[in-house]
C-alpha cells in the first residue's frame, strides 16, 4: 500500500489517506483481515503528524472500513462492496441530477452534456 500526500491538494491530508486506503479496499488490493501500518508508522513514512493518521484511521473506522484491536493494530474490515456501490450509485445520480438541472437553466443540450460528460470521463 503506497500512499501518495500531496501539499497542494486542497483536500485535507488525513482526507487524502482516508481516499487512498478507501481505494485500496474497493479495489480489492486490501482483503478482509490485512493488517495496515500502525497510526504511527504511517505518520512517519509519510511524514505528517500522528493525530493526521489517527483521524483518518477513526474515520475509516466509523465508515466501516477498518477495525482496530487495541494492542494488536487496525484491520481490514469486511465489505459489503454491494451496499458500498449502491451508496455510491445514489451519491452519482444526485449529483447528475443537479447538473442536469444547472445545464437546463443555461440552455446546454443534452447532446452538447453527453459530449462534456465523455471528455471528463475519458480525461
């Protein structure tokens, strides 16, 4: 698992460790049961803060996709990729539905969107 923090992101750092491990899971590069660096030893191959690390790994926790026994380290949780995809699939069509309804307010065709939606998605 390689992490990758950028300073110019506008995106806060335990924000991006949040992603990127969140990635990882969805991907199937982490499985269920893998153990992941400690709070600590993250901290320090990427060279932020502990209490950067402990965030995030709380928000992952509260999100469900990592465990922590205390004493033994932080844990890849099981996933039901199914409810994750679907929570995804919502968050989608809500944001789809507001640019639908920001193009119509300035007249852009849905031919003219669809060509948008292709280069974003191909770029």
């Amino acid at each position: 698992m390689q992490i990758i923090i950028s300073n110019n992101s506008k995106e806060p750092i335990y924000e991006q460790i949040t992603t990127q491990i969140k990635s990882y899971i969805l991907s199937g590069e982490l499985k269920e049961g893998t153990a992941i660096p400690s709070m600590r030893q993250l901290a320090k191959e990427l060279q932020v803060s502990v209490i950067t690390t402990k965030r995030a790994y709380e928000e992952l926790e509260k999100a469900g996709f990592i465990y922590s026994i205390v004493g033994k380290g932080s844990f890849i949780a099981e996933q039901n990729l199914e409810m994750i995809k679907e929570k995804k699939l919502k968050a989608i069509e809500e944001q789809l539905t507001a640019v639908i309804t920001n193009s119509k307010e300035i007249g852009i065709s849905l031919d003219e969107l669809q060509e948008l939606l292709k280069i974003l998605y191909e770029g």
